[in-house]
C-alpha cells in the first residue's frame, strides 16, 4: 500500500466486472480529506489490470473524458495530454515522450463477478 491515505485498501469492491465494457476501461477516484487517489481498470478480453491513473511523463491523469482510455481500436491507453500510448496488458509505453516507462500498476482482481483491489 503507498503511503496515500485516499488509495483503497486490499479487498475494496469497485465494481461488477459487467461494468468494464469488453475491451474498454473504467477510472475511479478515491477521496480522503485532501488527498485523491485515481486508478483505472482496463479489460481486454478475460485479462483485467489495474493501473494508477497518472502518466509517468508528467503526473496528470490519462484521460480527460469519464472512462475513455483506449485508442479508438481499443489496442493502447491513450494519455490525452500529450498522445503518449501504453500497452493495456502491461502498462509499458510503446509511443510518446515515456518511451519505455510503465503505468504504475494498482493491483485488482475478480472475485465472483466483482472487480475488487488485491
């Protein structure tokens, strides 16, 4: 666990995984007080990963629209800032100035059709 008081704990219920379109993503937020933690989970096929939502290039979150992280063919995240595209198994970048870097991974799995953090 980080030492972001707003980040969820191990076991924190999300969403049902119905609620992740199939190839698509879902972004949440997290308050506590002053501090916010931002994740999103993105489901490509039967794979689910779970990514801090924040560019490794420059700190702001990967989308600037509710839930639209993929690339129109569903094949990369996109970081709208600056156009940087990430693979969605592993959170490596592929394309832009992160070149190599990866998306900080947040864990989360499913638990009988819920998608909770690990």
């Amino acid at each position: 666990m980080s030492g972001n008081p707003a980040r969820p704990p191990a076991g924190t219920d999300l969403c049902a995984l119905d609620e992740v379109a199939e190839p698509g993503a879902k972004g949440f937020r997290f308050r506590a007080e002053a501090a916010m933690f931002a994740g999103v989970v993105v489901r490509i096929g039967d794979e689910i990963r779970g990514y801090v939502d924040s560019c490794p290039h420059a700190g702001w979150p990967l989308s600037a629209l509710d839930d639209r992280y993929l690339t129109r063919d569903h094949r990369h995240i996109l970081c709208a800032g600056h156009g940087a595209l990430f693979r969605p198994l592993d959170g490596e970048c592929v394309v832009g100035p992160c070149f190599g870097e990866r998306l900080a991974p947040w864990p989360v799995e499913v638990r009988d059709g819920r998608v909770v953090t690990a």
